[in-house]
C-alpha cells in the first residue's frame, strides 16, 4: 500500500462520450469506476474530489448512458482522470440498450487508455451474474483493479469488513475488498492511497526495507 498522500486540489469535468464520440485527449494515468446502477460509482467520485455536485448522482437507477471523464489535479502539476461508466443491471433496460451499453464499454476498455479499475459492489448484497460478467471483462482485458464494496454506512460496523470480503469471494476474485461509504468517508484514504500508488511514479525506497538484494 502506497503511504504517500494524494491530495486533490482540484477536479473538474472534461466531457461526456457516447456511442462514436471520441475519447478526450488523454491526462495522465486513467482510472475507471464500473458497477452496477445505482451502486454509488458517482457519489464516490464526488467523495473523492471532495465536492457534492462534481458527478450527478441520482435516485433514480439507469441515468447516466454515457461516460463521463473527470481531471483531478494533484501536487505542483500533478493530474490523473477518473471515468465514471455507465452502470448496467437495471430492470428496465431493453435488449438494444444493453448491447448499446455493451458496446460502449467494451470499445472503452479495450482502448488501451485505462491504467486502473475501481469496481463497485454493494456491500449489503450478493455480486448479481451482471457482475460477475463484468469482472470477467476486467480480467479479459488484464486491467489491473481494486474491488470497493460501497455503501458500508449501511451494515453495522462490525459486519462490515466480512461483508466486503464477502462480495470480492463471490465475484471470483481474492477475498477482499475496501469497504467504502460516501456518507461517512469511511474507506476514502485507503483508496487515495490506492490512488497514488496508481498515478505517482515509483519512489526510491529509502529504508532498503524492500530493496533489491
Ligand atoms: N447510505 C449511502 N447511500 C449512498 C452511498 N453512495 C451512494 N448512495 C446513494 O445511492 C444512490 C445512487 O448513488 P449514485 O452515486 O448516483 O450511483 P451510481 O448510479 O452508481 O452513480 C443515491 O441515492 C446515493 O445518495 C453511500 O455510501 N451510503
Ligand atoms: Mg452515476
């Protein structure tokens, strides 16, 4: 785990792609929240920038059909990009809406440009076949990712930490996941920790604690 702080000074939205819109110019290392609708992809964006209204967050599930990018700057003149994904698994989706959605993310993260993936799941349920087939992309493509298990305010704190491990089992994946709440911040400096063992270059290590034989 990588200690260094990763303060946000500043994020800001860059634009929304659809189906056949180009990507914007890419800045620095990219960093891509998938998850089912209505899991809090977009109230973690804004819990980690710090601001309520960065990512339109929504009761109301299957909004957002676009991805959005988000630029965080950190540091002197630091900058990494969040990309909120469009979420899948809502009921009302039609057949041609999932293809759509399937295209899009698909074409998404085989573009090369995607450092990392946060995958979110809902610490008080089950991983649904949606996604367990969405982690199967994640390991198709080889992207690197950390599993949050959101919503943690909603367990008691001492179900949590199982709960969360829980969810990363059922998925098919090793057996933990940080467990994360946007109402309380529970969770945030862990994945701004992860964050910055993403997007800040490898530091000499001046202990030797881990260094080369
Ligand atoms: N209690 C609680 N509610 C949350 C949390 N994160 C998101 N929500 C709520 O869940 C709903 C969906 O959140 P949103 O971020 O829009 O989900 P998205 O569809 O994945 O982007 C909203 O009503 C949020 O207020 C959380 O950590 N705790
Ligand atoms: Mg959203």
């Amino acid at each position: 785990m990588d200690k260094r702080d990763l303060r946000i000074k500043k994020a800001e939205f860059v634009t929304s792609c659809g189906k056949g819109s180009r990507y914007p110019e890419h800045e620095g290392q990219e960093i891509a929240i998938v998850g089912k609708s209505n899991v809090g992809k977009s109230s973690l964006i804004n819990a980690l920038c710090g601001s309520n209204k960065l990512a339109k967050t929504s009761q109301r599930p299957g909004k957002t059909r676009l991805i959005n990018f988000f630029r965080c700057l950190y540091g002197e003149k630091g900058a990494f990009t969040l990309v909120d994904l469009p979420g899948y698994g809502f009921a009302l989706a039609s057949k041609q809406e999932q293809a759509d959605w399937g295209a899009l993310i698909e074409s998404y993260l085989a573009s090369g440009r995607v450092s990392h993936i946060f995958m979110l799941i809902d610490i008080r349920h089950d991983p649904t076949a949606d996604d367990i087939q969405m982690f199967k992309y994640v390991l198709y493509y080889a992207l690197p990712y950390t599993l949050v298990a959101t919503k943690a305010d909603k367990l008691a704190k001492s179900k949590r930490r199982q709960a969360a491990n829980r969810a990363a089992k059922l998925l098919g994946a090793p057996p933990y996941a940080i467990a994360f709440s946007a109402e309380t911040g529970e969770g945030r400096a862990e994945l701004l920790e992860r964050i910055a063992g993403i997007v800040l270059p490898p530091e000499d290590d001046p202990e030797g604690e881990e260094g080369e034989e």
